[in-house]
C-alpha cells in the first residue's frame, strides 16, 4: 500500500494456530505401519531361512530361494514358504524337498525339481 510516496505495510492479523491431534496420530500410525511391513519377511526370504533350518548350507538355500524367486510368482511362493513352515517331519533338507516335490501344483513340484538341480552343482 503507498500513500503520498510512503511504502506502508499491510497490517495482518496474527496467524492462529490450532494444533490438531489426529495430524499427530496419523503421522505415528504411518510410522508404524512402515515399520510392521519391514519387518514382515518376503516369501523368497521365509523360504531361504526354512531351508537353512532344515540343514542347509547358507548358499544351497540362498540358491534355492533365489532359483524358485525365478520361476514362481508371489502367490507360488507364498504357498511353499507356507508350506515349508508347517512342515515339522521332514526331519531333513532331503526330506523337506522330497515333501515339496508332492505339493498339488505341478508348477511348484517343477520348479523346484529344476532349482533342485541347478543347485546342486552350485
């Protein structure tokens, strides 16, 4: 605003300000939600880990999971991370894969026949 030459300032109100506390909820819950789902393991990773458990070498199981990583999609993988959890008697690595071999998709029974083989000479 200018009056006879004068640069005069504006006047404004002060700001106000309301603190609200759902902003504050919202940005925790965020955080916690980013947190749960890092700490939730991917198929591929339950599945090197079972594999381990059962008396693999780090390597063979990290090659078998990447191998399956390969060849089956998300809900495959899922299934015999699944399955690999639940499965108590094997007593084995060769077990377990012997019981995976029977699993009722034949994709998944394929493909870990083949990450079987081309893991075995890694």
């Amino acid at each position: 605003m200018r009056i006879d030459g004068e640069t005069i300032g504006a006047y404004y109100p002060p700001r106000i300000t309301v603190e609200c506390p759902m902003r504050k909820f919202a940005g925790l819950f965020g955080a916690l939600l980013m947190l749960a789902s890092c700490a939730t393991l991917s198929p591929r990773n339950r599945i090197e880990d079972r594999f381990f458990e059962l008396g693999l070498s780090r390597e063979r199981a990290e090659c078998l999971a990447d191998e399956l990583d390969e060849r089956l999609d998300r809900n495959e993988l899922n299934d015999v991370a699944d399955f690999l959890t639940d499965l108590n008697d094997a007593g084995s690595a060769g077990g377990a894969l012997d019981a995976l071999l029977s699993i009722d998709n034949p994709r998944i029974a394929a493909s870990i026949a083949r990450a079987s083989v081309a893991c075995a000479f890694n």
